[in-house]
C-alpha cells in the first residue's frame, strides 16, 4: 500500500484511544492488582495501565462489505481510499493488540512490580515474570467527508485484557502458533466497543473517540481500589496515539495473527503502531433489576466469537448494533443506557440512529428497561433474568441512502426529528463456533414466538430446547416520531446468526 494511502488510514487506527464523559453517572477509579491472581492485591493505586508504543493494529484490506468509490464498486480498502469521494462510505475490519509497559499511579509513576515482563521474555526481578496484554477485534464504519479528511460513524467490537505467567508476547516470531502470545492466560477482564466519533486529515493528524463498557473481570486479579462491594467497574478508557511503522518498528510480519479474533496478517493489509493508556470507572451496585451489554455484526451468516450478527429475518439487510442498557441502573423515573444502531445496506439503505450516547443529541435517552423472564439459559453468563426490553428517543445521525434519505419526517443531525425506538433482547446462549448458534431459524420458531417469554428450562421443556438450540435475539422498531402510537418506519429482527448478546447482574 502506498504512502499516501497509509497516511489517510492513520485515522483508522485511533481505535484505541480518548474516551468521552459517558452517559451515566459512573466516577473515575484507581484499581488495585493480585500478581499472583489469588485476590491478594499487592499493587495498589493504579490510576492507569500504560500499553507499550509497540502495540500493533492491522486494517484489514478486504471488506467485510463492499463499498462504494466514486461511484464503483471497490471489494478493497486500499482502492476504496484511492477513488473514494466526499460522502462515500466504507466499512473496514480491525484488529489490535499491546503489551502492558507500566501501571501508574495518579502522578504518572511507575509503581509496577518488578515481575512485570515488558518485552514478552524476561523481567527486571529475573524470575517469577508475568505479562498483561490487551487484544481487540471490531468493525468500523468511516466517511469522506472532505478532500483527504474520513470521518468516523460507528463501531462495534470486543477487547481483552490477558494475565499470562509465561510471557511469549514476541511480535516478530513468525513461528507464532495460537492460541500463544497475546491471548493466552487468564482474561481477567473483557469488554464490549459501543461506539466511535472522530475525524483525521490527511497528512495532518487527528483523534477518534471510542466508547466501551466492562462486561465482566476476575476480582482473583483485579479490583477498585480500596476493593469495595458497593462499587464495580463500568468502563475502561484507550487513550492512543497511532503512527506509522518507521524503518526501526518491530511489527507483525505477513502470516502471523493480530487481534481477539484472532486475525492473520496478510501483505495487503495495512500495520500501525498504537501507544495507548487506559483508565478505569466505576458505578455502585444494585440489588434489583438488570443490565445489557452487546455489539457485533456478520451478515454472512459466520460463526464469529465474540461478535453480534445479523438477524435471519431481515429481508437482505445488513445492520450493526451495540452498547449497553441498565448500566448504572435501570430504575425510572430515568434508567441509563446507550445505543446504536447502523443500518448498511439492503432494501432498507444506509443510515445510523442512536440514543443516550455521547455523540447523540440530549433529547435522546432511555425511557423505559423491562426485565423478565427470571433466570438464566446455561451457558449464558449467570443473570437475573433472559430477556430485556426498552424504549427510548432516538435520533438519525445521518441518513445516506435507501426510503429514510427522502421521506420528509426523517431529519437527520442536532437539531433534527427525534423517533420512538422499541428494542427486545434474549440471552439466550454463547458466541462463537462452539456455542448456541444453529442454522434453522424456522425450527427456533417454531419454539419459541419472538417476543414471548422463554420459560424456565428446568420445567419448561420447549424453554430447554430453546436455551439448548437457538441463538440470541434481537429486534428494533423505529417510529416516524416520538409519539410510540406513530407509525413503524422501519423494523428488523430475529435469531442472530453469531454472536452474543448478555444480561448482566445490575450495578447501579
């Protein structure tokens, strides 16, 4: 890929980086760390872990979808970056990872213990080494906004952070063999990417901001600091500075994997390096309720860990989905939450709306969380309950083509139309290619009516063949206004094909 090219995807590698004030009421925490994974915190204060500058992150050249350059069809990110006009729009696959360099304390010292291996092989205490590494895999969607000047529209994706006391994080091992080197050992804490805002100018530089939430972390290796079971972390922050590989980098070579998926680099793809820094919130804990967290998207009907789907049922569409709801609580008079939904392409055209989050308009929030049907489907992640349903006010933050672009009740951008959203969610199983997906959605159907409550597997036996047979689900409707008695301008829904979709305990 030339210069040129690499030089306007700068932009794309900001995945990891500034985070923004979220949408509820969560407050920054210092973290404390176990090194011997046994709930002994003996590193206290963290204010912040510092990835090295010898993180690495891979665009992937193929799109997932193809796209549109100035009026051609490009399959390539590489071609769609050379022909690409104002107001095109692309679609890209990315995948990341970095080694822990130092935790910090609130002044930006190093209070790391010696047994931290920096460089994947040895540490300054000679023995005993262990090594913290972080990995990704997301879906980013970008505009062309200006000559040179990719604005970004969303993302979906998962993070990981791994404890590993065998450090072998050797980027330039081609004789790298998985599940080794950055995602092997313990995932003490993972999470789920809702959301991205940003823009980068050719040969100038730029920033992007990426919303994400902790889904789930082992208190054996990590805590709020002073530990504390009125509190539990919400959010992580990726503060990153992304650059070029220069003649001196080391860097994943052609042939080794990348990510959280994982990925294998191939020679089109375009490397960059990440510097990043991360920081932690926290929210109390609640007694009643529960809280979602999900995002993802396959429209070619792959198994893909880790990752939401598109529905079965969605006439030729292809769409995204991510965020979180009932975080920190899902009580009225105004329960919390975040979402977005990007469709991209299909009978239904292009076009992102979202609510609560922080690049949507304040008009736009949750209005109401419903959880129901008590329990939770094996495997599922232990919850109160299966299924979650919520309304909101919603708002399009643009609208590029398909029967939204013109109809005179859709204005997108601050200022523009707020809509009525309904949105049903099942936790119904686990991702990936061992887990609860299955191909016949009529046979899941006939099961289980979309929207009715599941049951209890351990006296219902059609709810146990649901929880043993069917995938997640996931279902909006958007309304012409505010007003839920207007008309539904646009539905979609059903049996996702891969991924994961999970109720949580409540925190409030």
């Amino acid at each position: 890929m030339n210069t040129q090219i690499k030089a306007l995807t700068v932009a794309l590698g900001f995945l990891l980086c500034a985070v923004s004030p979220a949408t509820y009421a969560e407050f920054p925490t210092n973290v404390q760390f176990s090194t011997g994974g046994n709930g002994t915190y003996n590193v206290t204060g963290i204010n912040e872990f510092d990835w090295q500058s010898s993180g690495d992150l891979a665009v992937v050249d193929a799109l997932p979808v193809n796209a549109i350059a100035n009026g051609q069809t490009v399959t390539t990110f590489s071609t769609w970056v050379a022909g690409a006009v104002v107001g095109d729009t692309v679609i890209i696959n990315i995948h990341g990872h970095a080694r822990l360099n130092a935790m910090l304390d609130s002044q930006g010292g190093n209070i790391s213990p010696p047994t931290l291996s920096k460089n994947g092989a040895t540490c300054d205490a000679g023995s005993g080494c262990f090594e913290i590494t972080v990995a990704f895999s997301a879906e980013e969607s970008a505009t062309l906004i200006a000559p040179g000047i990719i604005q970004f529209t969303a993302l979906t994706g998962d993070y990981k952070f791994y404890f590993d006391d065998t450090p072998d994080s050797n980027v330039g091992n081609t004789d790298s063999v998985l599940p080794g080197n950055f995602i092997d050992g313990v995932a003490f804490l993972e999470g789920t990417m809702v959301g991205v805002s940003g823009t980068f100018q050719q040969g100038v530089g730029g920033s992007n901001v990426i919303r994400s939430t902790v889904d789930s972390y082992n208190t054996s290796y990590i805590q709020t600091d002073p530990a504390s079971s009125t509190v539990a972390l919400a959010d992580t922050t990726f503060d990153t500075l992304i650059t070029l590989i220069s003649p001196f980098d080391a860097f994943v070579p052609d042939g080794d994997p990348i990510g959280l998926a994982p990925y294998t680099v191939l020679a089109a793809d375009l490397v960059l390096k990440a510097d990043a820094n991360s920081e932690f919130s926290a929210v109390e804990v609640g007694e009643e309720g529960c809280r979602m967290t999900g995002g993802g998207v396959d429209g070619k009907g792959e198994i893909v860990p880790g990752k939401l789907a598109t529905a079965i049922t969605t006439g030729g569409n292809r769409y995204t989905f991510g965020g979180q709801i009932g975080a920190p609580t899902a009580s009225q008079p105004q329960p919390f939450g975040e979402w977005t939904h990007h469709q991209q392409n299909g009978p239904a055209g292009d076009f992102v709306l979202h609510l609560g989050t922080a690049s949507a308009p304040a008009e736009t929030k949750v209005v109401t969380v419903t959880c129901r049907d008590p329990f939770n489907c094996n495997p599922a992640r232990p919850a109160p309950f299966k299924q979650l349903d919520f309304t909101g006010i919603g708002a399009f933050k643009n609208v590029r083509n398909g029967p939204l672009k013109n109809d005179p009740s859709v204005v997108p951008g601050n200022g523009g139309t707020l809509h009525f959203v309904r949105v049903h969610f099942e936790d119904l199983g686990e991702p990936g290619a061992g887990g609860k997906q299955v191909g016949n959605e009529e046979t899941c159907k006939a099961l289980h009516p979309i929207g009715a409550l599941v049951g209890d597997p351990a006296t219902d036996p059609n709810a146990a063949l649901i929880c043993t047979n069917c995938a997640d689900v996931y279902t909006i409707e958007i309304h012409k206004t505010s007003d839920p008695a207007s008309d539904v301008i646009y539905s979609v829904g059903g049996f996702i094909d891969g991924g994961n979709i999970q109720l949580h305990p409540p925190i409030q």
